[in-house]
C-alpha cells in the first residue's frame, strides 16, 4: 500500500468518525429539545387554563373598530381567531422570556441594544452568526419578514432570518453592475418621514427600531397616456390644474367630486397605527380602547354621512366611484391606474380603505414623494440595522428546503445543505402562499387549506430592462418617474400596455458614476408566465422572446429620455423576464403575488393550520404594496408577544 493510499483511507476513516460524530450531536441535541419542549408543555397547559379564567375586554368596540378601519377589522376577522389556540400558546411560551425582559424605550436606542449573539470559532461548520437555534426563525427577508424580525428582537426575542439570496431585502433588494447601483423593485415611496399613529406602516417600524433612511423629496411625475404627455403633480390642487389643461373641465369637476367624498374618509382610515394592530383579541387593548377617543373623534369630524361613508372602506374602490355617479372615461381610468400600480388590481378589486390612505398621502396638501438617496436598499440595510441593533441575526446563502413539522407542530427548517435550525417558538415565512406550501410535508397540510392556496389567483410577473448609461446629451431637468399608457380601451392591466421608469440618479448622485444615470424600466405584473413557461434560459428561442418583450420597454424609455438617448450608448444593459423573477426571488411563476378581489375575497391573515408557523407579506392580509408589506410583519410579530409588551412599545416610540 503506498503512502499515498495509506493517508487516503485515513483521511475517509476520519470523515466517517466526523460524521458520525455530527449525527450523534444533531441526535442528542433534538433530544434535549424535545425534552425541554415538554417540560415546556406542561407549563403551557397550566398557564392556559389560568388564561381562560381571565376576563377578555369586553367587545362592545368591535363595531367602531370594524367601521373605523379596514386593517383593524381584517386582523380580528382573518388573522388571529381561526387559531386563537395556537396563538395562545405562543405567547405563553413567551411569556418566560417577557418576565426576565423589558422593552426599551426609544431614548435608549443604540445606548442599551442587546449584544449580538457570538459568532462561531473559526474550526465550527456553522455558518450562522451564532447558534444553529432561535425562538423565532423567519425564512426570507423581505420587506416584511425584516419589519417582523426586527420588531421580534426590538421585543428582545432571540430571531433569526434566513435568506436564500447572498442579498437581503427580497423584491426590494439593489444590486451594483459596473458602478451603477441598480434597484430590483420597488421605487416609488412616501410617508418616510411621517411619523405618529398616522404614519406609513414601514415608517412606523422604522421608528420603533430608531433608524432612519435619508431621502430626496419631490411632487410630480411624468405621465404620457393617449390624451398626451403632462408632468403630473400630487397635492390638493396641482392635479387638477394638470386636468384642465390636459383634459376637459368635466374631468375636473369629477375628480374634486371624488377627493371631497373620499379625503374626509381618510380619518377612519388612518385612525389606527397600523402598528397597534395583531392577530388576537388582544387588538381590543392594543388598538380599539387605546385609541377610541380619536376614533370618536374623527367620526364626529365626518359628520352622519361620513360615518356612513366609512362602513364602505371594507367594500370595492369602485363602489365608492360608482355612488358618485362618475363617468368620464379619464378619471375612471386614472383611478384605475392608480389602483393597479398599489395593489396590482384595478378600482373593483382594492379594498376601499387601502386607496383612500394613497389618496391621503397623495392629495393633502402639504404631500411630497420621497426617495433614498442610496436607493431602494437602504431601506432594507435601515431594517437589517435595527434588527442586527436588537440581536436578531440575518444568515444569507441559506435556502431553506423545507419547513419541518413534529408532532404537529412547525418545529424549525431543514437548510438545502442538510443542516437543522431549531425555531423554539415559531416560523414565520415572508414567502408566497404557493412556495410556503411547497416547504410543507404534504401529509402535515389539511387537504382543505392545501386547496385553498391553489385556487387562489395570481397576478401576472414582470419584464424588466436595467440601463446605465452617459447623461450627456439627456435633458438636464429630467424627472425621476415616467409612466406611459399606450391604449386605456385594453385596459392598464393588460400585458404590454403600462410601463413604469424609474431614474433614481435624478435626485441620488450616488447610483451612477459621475455624469451617468441608473434607469430601471418594467411592466407591472402584467408579463404572462405562461409565455416562458418551460423555456431553456441558454436557448436561442428564450433569447428571441427577451428581445421581442423587451421591445415595449426600450420605447417607452427613448420617449421619456428623448433623441439623445442611444440603446447602443449604454454602459449597461440588463433584460429581466418571468424566469429571471422567478429565480432570483424565488417567487412561483415569478408572481407580483395573489389576485384577490375585494368583495369577492379576502386577503388570508397570518396564521395557519399548522401551531407555530405564521406567514407575512404580500400573501396575507392587507395585501400587495410596500406599506401593506410592511404591516403585515408587524402584525405576526406583535402577535408573537403579550400585550403588554406590545403596549409598552407603542408607549415608548410615542403612537
């Protein structure tokens, strides 16, 4: 036997002993768990049958909170009470850890942060940034799975976040290609800077996790429709100014018609902080009783036929259109525009309450847009900070396989690469409906929530086109957005018909090199699927179809930016399809996400017939869209503690 062999074989011998020594490890560590969680059981009992001795608060707010906002009546409709036994048992075994820890108040942010866990040795196999266990482990890092994370370890709960991507932030993550610093999806923000119960959702948690995000302001955007090309204005007066010299007198007259009937409806629906909101009957403490004096007070302000009004927030958009008997053809379409952009459904299938918010950000005076002078990412790195200030720890390259299910219970994670993570109390899952089910053994899911998510329709993906290139040339007053309407009688929701450019470089230097601009062009959720379903991405057929679907995009881009711009110019051409959504997102059939019609059906909440595994995002109520993404995370992870944390949070950020 030669040297060569002899140190072969005990180099396999050594790798044998190892692994066996990792099973034994795994082996004996799932079984002080399941011990522990026993034990743990036992406990639980106890404290639940003392919890069904305590008196609830009386429910005579639930008709005022249901009239006086859509958020808080969904949560207790859909999102907490199918399993108020499983999230029961949540927060009992929260309850522990609640005992020995305190909320911080704002004034100690950044003074008093928990220490982050510790990073492995440099012989450990693992991975992670500390142990291969959390009470709470998130999949995806999202918009909202990292408002939920960030809120569960503002809470002081030990919660780690698992991404497949090597970059945080989901749709909303940026990428850099030869300096030029791209984003991946959203770039049309408001409500950064507000602050207060009325604030956006995101700047809320923003808030709660002392973070900020630096943003340049502005009013208007460029808009090309069969009418003709106008930069658009928000603000109570601007647009109407836009419509009379664009369109016709009527349309103004129809469209101050619409902001008197739906503004004075914005009280009800901003009255409560998306972020007093949670999935149990603890939002009768957390937000009906804390802010009922506001609540009576702005139906005092609408008076009997606002008050009246309000009861309709729950109902389609296009109701509330239809009882003002508006008819011409612009406005209709306009308000479906804006529908589509928001919640990627026209005027008759967004919930009410949801349009009327837009409408108040937008057509107050007083309105700005705002974008991150870093781009889109910032946000996401803002979220990633606080989270990381609270101890929550964020883990990138690790795709999660499967979710495990024991007992009946969702136990933790399997990871592509074999390794077990433990979920003490709970997984939450930031991705889609239809691949959270994929994650699931088939024989830990009932056949009739199974069915559900499958019947459920999906919006359509998206074309993107990514561009860097010289601003020589470009005209220097050039605005930030640009939106083209080729033909309003197909629709805005119809494929190739509506493009969306963003320019971020106009207002953030940073995102190009200098004397360059960064544009990021796509079709919102209109791209069928069907059309590349099943294509070889390295075949010349896939390649033909990018080149003949991209073409829309190029156009409506050489119309915003004029004779100087050159497709053969640029500095960096990027093509994005169905498929490239799909794999890069992980999202299936690289969907915008559920196509769920107001009236018809409702967006589902955030538990689910599995004890211990909860979703958030744009598969669960309140629906698609950065604010409502956003809420959606605050929700689960103010559903995850008691409400008495919760109260002290709300205390200390001052909502």
């Amino acid at each position: 036997m030669s040297p060569r062999q002899s140190n072969s074989q005990r180099i396999g011998c050594s790798k044998d002993r190892l692994a066996m020594a990792v099973d034994l490890y795994r082996v004996r560590n799932r079984e002080a768990w399941e011990d522990k969680d026993a034990k743990e059981e036992d406990e639980e009992e106890e404290e639940r049958k003392a919890r069904e001795k305590e008196k609830l608060f009386p429910p005579l707010l639930l008709p005022l909170l249901v009239t006086s906002s859509s958020m808080a009546y969904l949560a207790l409709d859909v999102c907490g009470f199918p399993s108020l036994q499983s999230a029961a048992l949540l927060r009992s075994r929260f309850k522990s850890r609640q005992r020995r820890r305190q909320v911080l108040a704002r004034g100690s942010i950044g003074q008093q942060s928990v220490p982050a866990i510790g990073e492995p040795s440099a012989k450990s196999k693992n991975p992670f940034p500390g142990k291969l266990e959390a009470d709470v482990v998130v999949i995806g890092s999202g918009i909202g799975g990292l408002c939920c994370a960030g809120l569960l370890a503002r809470y002081q709960q030990d919660v780690l976040v698992l991404e497949s991507h090597d970059l945080p932030g989901g749709a909303a993550h940026s990428f850099e290609v030869k300096g030029y610093k791209f984003d991946s999806g959203p770039s049309l923000f408001s409500g950064f800077q507000s602050r207060g119960p009325q604030a956006n959702p995101l700047a809320q948690v923003l808030d709660a996790l002392g973070e900020s995000v630096p943003c340049a302001s502005y009013n208007s955007w460029m808009v090309y429709v069969p009418e003709g090309e106008f930069l658009s204005r928000i603000g109570p007066t601007e647009f109407l100014k836009d419509l009379e010299t664009y369109v016709s007198d009527d349309a103004v007259r129809e469209w101050k018609k619409l902001l008197d009937a739906v503004l004075p409806l914005s009280a009800a629906a901003m009255a409560l902080p998306p972020i007093s909101i949670r999935g149990d009957w603890g939002v009768l403490l957390t937000a009906a009783a804390r802010y009922a004096p506001s609540l009576l007070k702005s139906f005092i302000q609408m008076g009997p036929q606002g008050a009246l009004g309000a009861t309709k927030l729950l109902r389609p958009f296009s109701e509330i259109v239809d009882s003002l008997q508006l008819k011409h053809p612009f406005v209709r379409n306009w308000v479906d525009l804006l529908c589509f952009l928001l919640a990627g459904v026209k005027s008759d299938g967004i919930i009410s309450a949801e349009i009327v918010y837009m409408f108040a950000e937008w057509y107050k005076p007083g309105c700005l847009l705002e974008y991150p002078l870093d781009g889109s990412g910032a946000v996401v790195d803002a979220l990633v900070r606080g989270m990381q200030k609270f101890g929550g720890r964020l883990a990138l390259g690790s795709h999660v396989d499967k979710i495990v299910v024991e007992n009946g219970r969702a136990t933790g994670v399997k990871l592509s690469n074999g390794l077990f993570v433990h979920a003490k109390k709970a997984v939450v899952s930031n991705a889609s409906m239809w691949d959270t089910l994929n994650l699931l053994p088939k024989d830990a899911v009932p056949n009739n929530y199974r069915d559900q998510v499958q019947a459920t329709p999906q919006c359509e993906s998206f074309m993107h086109l990514h561009l860097g290139f010289d601003a020589e040339n470009i005209p220097e007053d050039l605005d930030i957005h640009h939106i083209v309407v080729n033909d309003w009688s197909r629709g805005v929701d119809a494929d190739q018909n509506v493009v969306l450019i963003s320019i971020p470089s106009v207002h953030a230097k940073g995102l190009a090199p200098p004397g360059k601009h960064v544009l990021h062009a796509y079709t919102p959720g209109t791209e069928p699927f069907g059309l590349w379903e099943g294509l070889d991405r390295r075949s010349t057929e896939y390649r033909k179809l990018k080149e003949e679907r991209s073409e829309v995009m190029w156009k409506a881009v050489e119309r915003a930016l004029g004779p100087g711009f050159s497709r053969d110019r640029c500095d960096v051409k990027l093509v994005g399809t169905p498929l490239t959504h799909k794999r890069f997102l992980r999202r299936n059939r690289g969907t915008y996400g559920p196509a769920i019609k107001a009236g018809e059906a409702t967006f589902p909440g955030h538990s689910t017939p599995i004890p211990q595994l909860f979703c958030c995002g744009d598969s669960t109520f309140p629906g698609i869209g950065v604010p409502a993404v956003a809420a959606s995370g605050a929700i689960v992870a103010n559903s995850l503690v008691s409400v008495g944390q919760h109260s002290e949070l709300l205390d200390a950020v001052g909502i």
